[in-house]
C-alpha cells in the first residue's frame, strides 16, 4: 500500500496547461468568504460529464468529476448545479462555453474535464474551470498518473477550484492519519491508520498489539510522530510513511509523550516527564540533542509552534486550573491567553498563523473552539461531552476532531468543521476513531 | 499445601460476599474493610493476598495528585508488605478519569504515580524497587460515565513484580 502512495508521488505530475494560455487571475476572480453571519451563500458550481476517449477512461472520467464534486460541495463552501438545469449542453472539451447560458442558471463557476489513457498506461486528465461571469478561463490544468491513483487527481481538480473560486488554499488532497478503536472501554484495541481526507485509501500502520496515541504529520515530509507503549514506558516514535522505518526519539527513564513537529520538520517539541513532573523540551531531529523550555512544578505539556517557528503555545496547570500559553520557541516567561471560564487545553497553532484551535472544558462538556492568538475573539464550534484534539486542515479553514459518547459502550469518530462554526460532519471511518492529525498538502 | 488452597479459595469466596453485600463508601473501603480479616494460614506473600487485602489500588480527587487520609492507610499497608518481601518490585500505575485531554491525562497519571512512589519511599521502601508508569486515561477501571466511576478511575495501582500469583 506504502508502494502505491509510492508510485504516486513519483508519477502524478502537475502542469499548468500552457496550450490553454490560463488567463491571468483577475483581483475579482476569488469571491470573498464571508465568515460569519448568516448570508452566507455557497458558491453555484456546474461541471458537465467529463469527456474521454472512451473504454477505461470514460469510467475513469465520471469517477474523478464525482470526487471533484464530493469534495466542494462536502466542504460546505460549494453548491452544485444539476445537470437537468443546464441550458448549453457542452460537446467538446477544447471549445469556449457560451458563458449568457451558464450566467442565466447563476453558475459562479463552470468546469469541464477530459480523460484519456497514453499510450504508455498512464492517464492523462485535462481540467478546465471558466467564470461565465467574467466570461473567461480562470485555470486550466493536465495531469498525468498511474490510473490507480485517479482519486488524487480528482482531489488536486477539487483544489485547483477552491483555490480559484475563494482565494484561500485548498485541502482535499491531503491525508489524515488517526487512532481506529476497537474493542471495550477499559480495554480498547488501537491501531494508528492513515486515509485520505474523505475516508477512502485507509490502511493501518500499526497493528494493534501495543496501545498507540496521538499522531501527528510531519508539516514536511511523509513522516509521523506518535507515542506507543510497546516498551513500556510511553515513547515517541517516529515512522517513515514512504520507507515504513520507525524509530524511537531519545530513551528517557520516565515518560516522553505530546510531540509536535517545528514548521520545517527539523525539530519536535515534545514533554517529558521527570520525576512524575512534565516540562516541555524541544530535540533536534538530526543530532537528538535536547533543549528544555520550561521549568516548574507544575504540568507544561501539549506544546505546538506557530508557523514562522518563532513562539510556541502550550497547556499549563501552573495558575491552579488548566490554562494556554505562548512563549518564545528558545523559552522565557509565558503569557497566559486564555482567560475563559473553565480549563483549556490541546492548543494548536493554525497554519496560517491567526488563530489557536484548543479544546475547553466547562460545564460538564468538552467544547473544540478557536482564538485569535492573543486569546481574544475565542468562538466555540462544537461541544458534546467530549469533543477533544482539533487539528488544522492544510489551509487553516477547517478543523477535524473527534468526539466520544459516555457510557459503558462510548465509542469516538471523527469529525469535522469550518472554522466559521458551519459544515460540522462526521467523517468516515471504518470503525471507531481518535485523535486525527491532518496532513499538509501532498506533493 | 491443599489444604492452604482450598483456605485460599474460601477466603476469597468471603471477600467477594462481603464486598457485594456491603456497599462501600468510597472505592477504598472494599480493601480497607478487609484488612482485619486475616487469618495466620493465609500466604500473606502472595499477589492475591497483596491485591485483596493490603490494597493495592489509592483513589484521587479531580485533577488533584495529593494522599487522602485513606489512600496513606493503604499506602502504610503497601509499605509494610514491600518491606517484608524485598525480593518483590513495584511498578506503580497512575490512572485519570474520562474528563480531561489525553496529554493533560497522561501528565496527570505521572503525577499521581509519583505522589504513590514518593510517599512508599518515606515509608521506608528503597527507591530502586519502585518504578511509574502513565496511563492517563487509557485504562479506566470502570467504565461508566458518571462520578461513581469516574472515582474509581482517578487511582494509582501498585502492581507486584516478583511476586508468587497464589
């Protein structure tokens, strides 16, 4: 499974369409997101049948439109126009839409696709997305890939029309890799499983036999950092997706647990525990040497680096009740953020740099919420009695957490949300999941 | 040697009864209530014996890694057993309930094991034989979704290494 993941990064090669000219992005081409209130109106997308040469590639064709569909319209942000609307009836790829037509069903975006397969095996898809109200092509993009991998380019089109159409980055042709559940509460089964961010593609890299927690992506490279018990001792490991290598970060007589990346993959924040006691440090990945950050008697843990790298944040029961912090990434004094009623914890810094996405507790529920990173402004966008662990979606809009019910048979699943409170859904999995970790962008 | 299982066994049989038809008070008083039940055929040296009538389970409040009065009587116990069987090592487990993150979890877990191993140190067992461990809260006891479980998940375990089962 490793090696198809292989053999994709090697064979999905993105071009932009030269022979398309791409018209030059206008400053009205990206339609402003509105963030909060209820105006709010999902953009109208139209995609006719993509074309194809036929034979594997028509099947290939309208599988990949639907993947582009199923990833807009399930972002919230996109709504699609059905076909019975549809006044022009496109008949071939390589001609201009008649754009009076789509403007007269309200199309804000209009895309057209087309599938072949090369003589060498490989298929080659063409994207085309026009704006029929500014009447031109706003991208124009080929792909070339081995014909197993036809979900990804699905979620690269998905992306290049997110992109265009609101003006932020996409996220669809990423992963998430979580916690899969089984088994009783007090003695549940976890396996460390990786999919792709709509739930297809799922495969399990650890097998159960030793109690796994808390992935996490590198925001580099197809690494991830998790803690195992398979020695003992809660450890860090560190596993290679493309190589399936895993090792052990540093050997430390109690435990090190709550890793996180740096921004440029080259360091990991991470707790350790002395003599019962949890301090943060941070270990260069390269030399494993290792810098401690904080010192004091109280719970330093679940540290995360803002996206230049320069501050940290992190949970600390130090003020008595368990409250965010930001400090330099070298160390120094910490500024409380979080002045809420109740206790905050998991804070993760947003990729782009604006917002803190934490879990907090009060009154009996578990809430996942969002603050600017000066604590202010926190918006809370989902609580239950226990929603736990956001992560960031690669383009910092959208976060993904899980939620676990009580009782004896409480399970956890996965979910998901805008970072404006809308589109909360439960993501797909396979059995019961936790603790979800995004991925950035694949290459 | 039969004769002592068979005692075993019976002697078990009675804890059992005693601690369906006597609800305790706080999740320690089904070991507390035991202790005096001793009797001189019983193998004191044994995991079972450790487990059921020494105690090996003290209970915490919310968020909190400090020894109630009733977790040091057990604690006293814990003690006194290591101390008369050197040849066994401790691993003390530290547990949360199911109302807090998974980090803060396991960082509390360590804080409560250590608050276990330090005062069984103060008591006179020698620091190499005990050992910590975190399972934040990965491993309730019960598993409920209220305080009656939840108190009983707060706990710090101290498992035997070395010893005889029975």
């Amino acid at each position: 499974m490793i090696t198809t993941f292989l053999r994709t990064l090697a064979a999905l090669m993105v071009a932009a369409l030269s022979v398309y000219q791409a018209v030059a992005q206008s400053e009205d081409g990206a339609l402003e997101i509105t963030v909060a209130g209820g105006e709010f109106q999902p953009i109208s997308v139209a995609s006719p049948a993509f074309f194809s040469d036929g034979g594997e590639a028509a099947n290939l064709a309208a599988q990949i439109r639907q993947v582009v569909m199923n990833d807009l319209v399930g972002s919230g942000l996109f709504r699609s126009i059905e076909e019975t609307a549809f006044i022009e009836q496109v008949v071939d790829f390589d001609v201009e839409p008649t754009y009076a037509d789509w403007q007269a069903i309200n199309a804000d975006a209009l895309f057209t696709g087309h599938a072949k397969i090369e003589p060498d095996g490989r298929v080659l898809v063409k994207f085309r997305l026009f704006d029929p109200f500014s009447e031109g092509q706003v991208e124009g993009l080929q792909f070339f890939s081995d014909p197993a991998d036809w979900r990804r380019i699905g979620h690269k089109i998905a992306d290049a029309v997110y992109a265009k159409m609101t003006g932020e980055g996409g996220y669809f042709d990423s992963r998430i890799v979580y916690v899969d559940e089984r088994g009783p509460k007090g003695d549940r089964q976890k396996r460390l499983a990786i999919m792709d961010q709509d739930g297809e593609n799922l495969r399990y890299l650890t097998s159960g036999g030793d109690l796994v927690l808390t992935p996490r992506f590198s925001p580099k490279d197809q690494e991830i950092l998790y803690i195992s018990y398979e020695r003992g001792q809660p450890q860090i490991f560190l596993y290679n997706l493309e190589t399936q290598q895993r090792e052990v970060l540093g050997n430390f007589p109690e435990m090190s647990f709550a890793p996180r990346f740096s921004p440029d993959g080259r360091q990991v924040l991470l707790s350790l525990a002395q003599g019962g006691n949890t301090d943060i440090w941070v270990m260069e990945l390269a030399t494993r040497k290792m810098r401690r950050l904080t010192q004091s008697p109280a719970i330093e843990t679940a540290a995360s680096y803002s996206p230049d790298g320069q501050q940290i944040v992190f949970e600390s029961d130090r003020g008595g009740g368990q409250q965010i912090y930001v400090m330099s990434a070298l160390g120094g004094s910490p500024q409380r953020i979080s002045f809420g009623q109740g206790r905050y914890g998991t804070p993760v810094w947003s990729p782009r740099g604006d917002m803190i996405a934490f879990t907090k507790s009060s009154g009996g529920q578990f809430q996942i919420g969002v603050m600017r990173t000066d604590g202010s402004e926190e918006r809370i966008l989902d609580a239950s009695f226990l929603s736990e662990g956001p992560t960031w979606a690669p383009n910092g809009r959208v976060l993904s957490f899980f939620r676990e019910t009580p009782g004896a048979n409480g399970r956890p699943s996965l979910w998901s949300v805008d970072i404006t409170g809308r589109n909360l859904k439960r993501l797909n999995t396979a059995n019961a999941g936790s603790d979800p970790a995004w991925s950035p962008l694949l290459p | 040697m039969k004769s002592t299982l068979k005692f075993l066994i019976a002697a078990g049989a009675i804890l059992a009864v005693a601690a369906c038809s006597e609800e305790p008070a706080s999740p320690e008083a089904a070991a507390a209530n035991s202790g005096g039940s001793t009797a001189a055929a019983v193998d004191q040296s044994t995991l079972q014996y450790f487990q059921q009538t020494v105690g090996d389970s003290v209970f915490f409040a919310t968020n909190a890694s400090s020894i109630s009065p009733r977790a040091r009587q057990t604690l006293q116990r814990q003690a006194q057993w290591l101390n008369a069987n050197l040849a066994v090592n401790a691993q003390i487990a530290g547990h949360a309930d199911e109302r807090g993150t998974r980090e803060f979890n396991l960082a509390l877990g360590a804080r409560r094991a250590e608050s276990v191993r330090s005062f069984l140190v103060s008591q006179g067992v020698a620091a190499g034989r005990l050992s910590t461990i975190s399972y934040g809260k990965e491993r309730p006891a019960a598993p409920c979704s209220a305080e009656t479980c939840w108190s009983q998940n707060r706990r710090g375990v101290t498992g035997l290494v070395g010893a005889p089962t029975s």
